[in-house]
C-alpha cells in the first residue's frame, strides 16, 4: 500500500461486475468529480475521472448503485508492474477501495456495517 486517499464523486457509468480468479466479487467502477483550478481568467471548472477496483464486500455493498449515484470511497494505491509484448516493463498504479462510505453506511474490509463516517 502506497498511500490512503479519500474520494467523493459520482458514478460516471453503472459498475462493471465480475469475478476474481478464486471465484470473489470484483467491481470496477469510473469515479467523476469536479476540479476547480485557477487561470488567468478565474476559476475553470473540470470533471475528473478515476478508475476504482472493489473486491469482496466492497464489490457487493456497491451492487445496488448505478450511474450518476454519490459514493464516497476510502482507498489505498497499489503500485502495479507488468511485463510488455516487447519484453520492457511498466509501472503503473491503481485505486483500491478500503471502505465504501455513502447512506450513512461504512462497510470495511471485513464486511461489518459501521457507524456513519465523518464526511
């Protein structure tokens, strides 16, 4: 674990579900958020984008939302290393939710229901 990192934002399409290779929940899910930045002529509003990985628990806590649905996510960054067909390798990094926190409902990662999350 590189690092943890709070995300706020809404669905920008519905989760993708599928299954780990020893048969776990696994959802993918596109986070968009605005990001105000200053120029030269005020503040310029953008949308954001970022990929999200969810396993176990966080997968099917987040089975009932669809796009345009809130979700504040807590994560973690997983450094990522892979061989290219060239022979080379890359490094990259992904999201990975820790907890999923919207409704007044956190769930960690062993699954129990916590009290409502500061936001």
């Amino acid at each position: 674990m590189i690092g943890q990192i709070y995300l706020s934002g809404r669905l920008s399409g519905d989760p993708e579900f599928s299954e780990t290779r020893k048969g776990k929940p696994l959802a993918r899910i596109l986070l968009e958020a605005d990001q105000v930045r200053a120029t030269p002529t005020g503040p310029s509003v953008e949308p954001v984008t970022a990929p999200v990985i969810l396993f176990s628990r966080q997968a099917e806590a987040i089975r009932s939302l669809r796009k345009g649905d809130f979700v504040t996510l807590s994560c973690h960054l997983n450094g990522t290393r892979f061989a290219t067909p060239e022979g080379g390798v890359k490094h990259g990094l992904q999201l990975i939710a820790d907890s999923v926190l919207w409704e007044k409902e956190a769930y960690d990662l062993k699954g129990a229901p916590q009290l409502e999350a500061a936001r």
